[in-house]
C-alpha cells in the first residue's frame, strides 16, 4: 500500500503554506507591498490616508479570506459527495449543485432580492436552487443506494444545461437587467468586502462544522448504505443532514464567487491520495488545501495580465478540466462503475 | 419435550407476551411476512434461537433466507410479524442500540475509497465511539483482538481495494466480531473462504457460541457445513419455514422434500457428523422457486 503522509504531518505543512499564501496574496498585485510594511499595516490597523493601508485593508485582506472561505466551502462540499455517493467523479459542479445554486442566484438579481435584502438574501435563494438539484439528481442516479458513475454525470449535465438555459430565458425576459446577470456569472472574487466575508463565513462555517460532526457516519457509508446500517449509523438522518449542509455550502461559495469550478473535485482527490480516505482528517484538511488552492488560483488571476483581471473559475478550470479528464479515463479503465 | 419439539416453529405453541424475561441473546421471530412489492417473499415465519446457539437457515435458491436474516437484522421492515432480540422489539430500537446488539455480515459491495483493513475493522466501534475524532485504547485493542480472532491481523496495513474477496470476507468477520453484539447474522460466512480459512471460521463461530454465549444464525450453502456445526437447522422454502430439527433428525425425505435430491446420508466418525451425499436431482415441479441459474 501506497505510503501516507500523517494527518497532523499534513496539517502543519498546508497550515505553513496557507500563511504563505495569505502573505503572498497581501504582497502582491498591480502595486508590490513589501512583507515588512504589511506587517506594521496589520499590527496598526485601518489609516486614512495611508494608500498601503487603504489597499491592504479594503481590496487585498477581504478579498484573500474570502477566497480562502469560499476555497475551503466547495473543497468541503467535494468531499462530501464524493462520499455520500461513493463516486469520486462528484462535486458540486458535475453534479449541478452549483447551476442550481446559480439559478437561484440569478432569480435573486432579477427580483431585486439582491439588492433589497443586500448581501445575506443571496445565499439563502442560491441555497434553494442548490437543494433541489442535489435531490433531484440524487433521486435521478441512485439506485438502492447505489449511484453509478454514468447516471451521476449524465443527471449532473442534463441539470446544468436545463440551468443555462432557464438562466440564458431570464436574462431574454429580464433584459434590463442582463449586465447585473453577466458580471455576476462572470464569477470572480473582485467585489470581496469585508460584509461578504462575514456572510460567507456565517453561512459556510457552521456547516462545514456540521459536516464535520458527521465523519465517522461518512466513513461507514463509504462501504454502502446497509453496511453503515449494520454499524449502527442513522442512515436516513445522516444522508439528509449531508445533503442539506452541503448544497448550503456549495451555495454560500456561489453567491459571492460566482461558479468556480473543479476545486471541490481536485482538492479532495488530491488530499485523500496522500493523507488517506478517513473523513475525520479529510475534511479539515480538505478545507485548509482547497482554501489556500483558491487563493494561489485568485492571486494568479489578478497578477497574470494587469490590470486585467481573469475570471478564476478560468484559471481553476485550465488546470481542473484536464485532472477531471484523466480521472474519468482511469475510472474507466479500472471499471470502477462496474 | 424433545429438541426437535423445542425449535419447532412457534406461532402456535407462545401466545404474544406470555414469557416475561428473555435471554440476552435470544432471538425470537413471530410471524414475520415480508414482500418485495408485490411479491410475497416471507410467509408467516416463525422461530426461535436460543442465547448462545449456532443456528443453521437452509434451503434452495429464493427461498427467502437471506431476506429473512435482513428482517431479523431490522434492515428490512416485515409487513407482519416482528422480531425480538433479548427480548427488544429490534424494528423499534434506536440505531445505537440495535449494533450493539446486532451485527450482519453478508454480501457487500467493494468499497470505494482506500481504507487499511485496520481503519475498516476499527468501524465495528461505530456503536460505542462518543468524541468524533478517536477511538479510546478499548476501542483500538478490540480492533486488534478481532483481526486476529477472525485471521487477518496480517492484512492490517493493506488497503481494502486490494484485497480478494476471501480476504475482504475475514475483515467483514473481523469488523463484526469488533461490534462484540450478542447475535451475529451471517450470510454465507465461508462464501469466498478456501477449505482450510472455511474450517477455522466455522470453529470461530463455534466458539463465539460455546465460550462467549454469543448467537448465530447464518445462511448455510453448503448443507454439510450447517449439518457439521449447528445445533439446530431451519429448512426453508418459498418463503416458508418448512422443518425445524436438529441436525441428528435429518432424514432422505427431509432433504428430498426442501432441495427435490435424492441424497445419501453418510455417518463420517472423524467429524462425528453426517454428511449428505447427493444421488440424483428429481424433476422440479413447476410451483417452486425460480428456476437455478447457470452463471
């Protein structure tokens, strides 16, 4: 068996590289600060007047912690449904979280929800969506709790593509509203502010910790639903709890990044490949990893090409599209969905 | 009263609640019925297994005896009837409770992710585990203990998506054993095992009955493995239990009525067991199960 790394091993390192990252993230951009300056501007706080200030404190320290939140939500939510369908081609964009939590979104912004409610309205409409094309498609590909691999990913494109469409009717119907609609599905983490930080991390914290709590359920379902049943697990209970905490994740990390795809599918590949498949360690250190990965991702999008800005979800795509390939290969030739 | 008198199906000699205490261990079944949609798969069963008895379900093909040890388990809700163990009505007790009373081990499908068979037997704690994170050193050391008792101690490291199915069905006995309930329902436990892992596991769960009073009810394939080891058999067909005995009583008309063979029965003096010799099949009539498959 292939050597693993240790949890606690694993967690000083990425907890070490997400500071890096931070620091990287704060330093960096159209205007280079250096670390020691970065270090008096934390220590002292928000300055008027002082540029170094302004940038750090209002563009680059919310904009690295909410890439960070919304990294590690969708790197969660990955983990999760890699396990509750014991699939690893799952994540909240295969399987057309995400596009439902767009939906929702977008319905948000046309109602004016968005800009009535502010911030905090968008996630819950967002959630909704996500909701029901997780139990949609979970209805559509599991079998007596058996969800094969074609069925997911078949569901999983035919829910996305319905998406689209609805979206692409809207903003037909909605024209006055169509640049609302576009800079949003733009995606991208440039409107971070620190009142999105706290919504983000309102909504994705307590249910990354909810989902945490149900690791060892996870684990027994891993070896299907009747074995987890024999184990003692509340199956029902544990599966809803599952469903439910992470589309509401997956939904927090849409409203404010836009879709960002392929994290919640590499990230958790990746960690449970060098630290192995208990979720007790998964998740956490899934989250650290997926939330530093967005915030390098973030950083390369905004230094590539100033003072344009790239979408991130085209970086993260650029290198999660060919990863999701070779998986898809594998699973094939291995006959995994056998 | 005889044995034979004593295991025979019991819907008409106990009326309900009449016995007060029940044995820990004790399995009870009261005229469960069970059906797949609309097919009728269980009917009106009725028996009972004392604490710290091997007991034997036989039968042909689709005579519903791994549906019934699922029932029993409280996988499967019956349609009827309900099933008591150590006294508990088991479709009634809360998950926690039911695993530690309860374990079944049976056909399960590979697991998805790489898990030490270490990690896999250590899951049979789930039942007794408070913090989210550990295991207490209890918990470890009978992790330990089950993967020797069950003859897998020196897979402990390899991952479980390696493993052959022989090996896999040792950890899912191991896993059961680390459950330490009082009843284990197996499903064809020696399924996948080679003659000489078939002879220690079938001694394992002799003396997990003997030694430990712990009771098993397993679905036997292999007629002569249930007659060798149990001390009493549960003959079913097309979802009835038809004869309840123990494995002295087995008689040439017994064999011919459940399985339609013709079969030998030999008296071998180094087991101190029969074994059943088959002669001939007779023709299958066509009211019985669905007919056997040649995969």
């Amino acid at each position: 068996m292939r050597k693993r790394v240790p949890g606690r091993t694993y967690l000083v390192a990425v907890t070490a590289l997400v500071a890096v990252s931070v620091s990287l993230g704060l330093a960096l951009g159209t205007v280079f600060i250096p670390i020691g300056e970065i270090t008096r501007i934390l220590k002292e706080g928000p300055r008027q007047g002082d540029t170094f200030s302004l940038i750090i404190w209002t563009l680059r320290f919310p904009r690295v912690l909410l890439a960070f939140v919304e990294g590690a939500s969708l790197s969660v939510a990955g983990v999760v449904m890699q396990g509750l369908f014991r699939n690893p081609m799952a994540d909240p964009y295969v399987l057309g979280v995400a596009s439902g939590a767009s939906l929702g979104a977008v319905v948000g912004i046309v109602m004016g929800i968005g800009k009535a409610l502010g911030l905090w309205a968008l996630p819950g409409l967002a959630f909704l969506g996500a909701i029901g094309s997780t139990l949609f498609v979970y209805a559509l590909s599991t079998k007596k709790g058996r969800t094969d691999t074609w069925t997911l990913l078949l569901s999983g494109i035919a829910v996305s593509s319905l998406v689209s469409s609805l979206i692409a009717l809207i903003m037909v119907l909605w024209r006055e509203r169509v640049e609302e609609i576009v800079f949003w599905t733009m995606g991208g983490l440039s409107r971070a502010s620190w009142q999105s930080v706290l919504a983000a991390a309102c909504y994705s914290l307590p249910g990354m910790w909810v989902l945490w709590l149900q690791a060892r359920p996870l684990n027994a379902l891993s070896f299907g639903e009747e074995s987890a049943f024999h184990l003692g697990v509340a199956v029902e209970k544990s599966k809803r709890i599952l469903l439910w905490a992470s589309a509401l994740i997956t939904a927090s990390g849409v409203a404010f990044t836009g879709p960002v795809g392929f994290v919640g599918l590499v990230v958790p590949h990746v960690v449970r490949l060098l630290t192995g498949p208990d979720h007790r360690w998964l998740l956490p250190l899934s989250a650290l990893t997926g939330g530093n990965v967005l915030i390098l991702a973030d950083l390369l999008a905004r230094t590539l090409r100033p003072p344009l800005e790239i979408p991130v979800g085209v970086i993260t795509a650029l290198f999660g599209a060919p990863f999701f390939l070779y998986l898809l290969f594998k699973t094939r030739r291995s006959g995994m969905d056998e | 009263m005889t044995v034979g008198e004593q295991f025979m199906p019991c819907g008409a000699c106990d009326t309900g609640e009449s016995r007060v205490q029940a044995e820990v261990g004790e399995i009870r079944v009261k005229g469960v019925s069970f059906a797949y949609g609309r097919k009728l798969v269980l009917k009106n069963v009725s028996l009972d297994v004392p604490a710290g008895t091997v007991a034997a379900l036989v039968g042909p093909n689709g005579a519903g005896k791994s549906t019934l040890l699922k029932v029993i388990s409280g996988y499967l809700r019956p349609s009827e009837g309900e099933v008591l163990v150590s006294g508990k009505p088991v479709h009634r007790l809360s998950s926690r409770e039911r695993s530690r009373l309860i374990t079944y081990t049976g056909h399960e499908p590979r697991p998805s992710f790489e898990f030490t068979v270490e990690e896999t037997v250590r899951m049979g704690r789930t039942p007794y585990v408070r913090s989210v994170f550990s295991e207490s050193k209890e918990d470890l050391a009978a992790a330990r203990a089950a993967m020797r008792a069950a003859f897998c101690e020196e897979l402990a490291n390899r991952a479980i998506t390696s493993l052959s199915s022989g090996e896999l069905q040792r950890v899912h006995v191991a896993r059961a054993i680390c459950q330490d309930p009082e009843v284990f329902l197996l499903d064809e436990p020696t399924a996948h095992l080679d003659l000489a892992f078939e002879l220690l596991m079938m001694e394992l769960v002799s003396r997990m009955a003997q030694e430990r009073k712990k009771t098993v009810l397993a679905v036997f394939h292999d007629l002569n493995l249930a007659v060798r080891y149990a001390s009493v058999l549960f003959f079913m067909k097309d979802g009835s239990l038809v004869h309840s005995l123990r494995p002295d009583q087995l008689s040439k008309e017994i064999i011919r009525d459940v399985y339609n063979v013709d079969a030998d029965l030999v008296f071998h003096p180094a087991t101190r067991s029969w074994r059943v010799v088959p002669v001939s099949a007779a023709v299958r009539p066509a009211t019985t199960s669905p007919p056997a498959r040649y995969d």
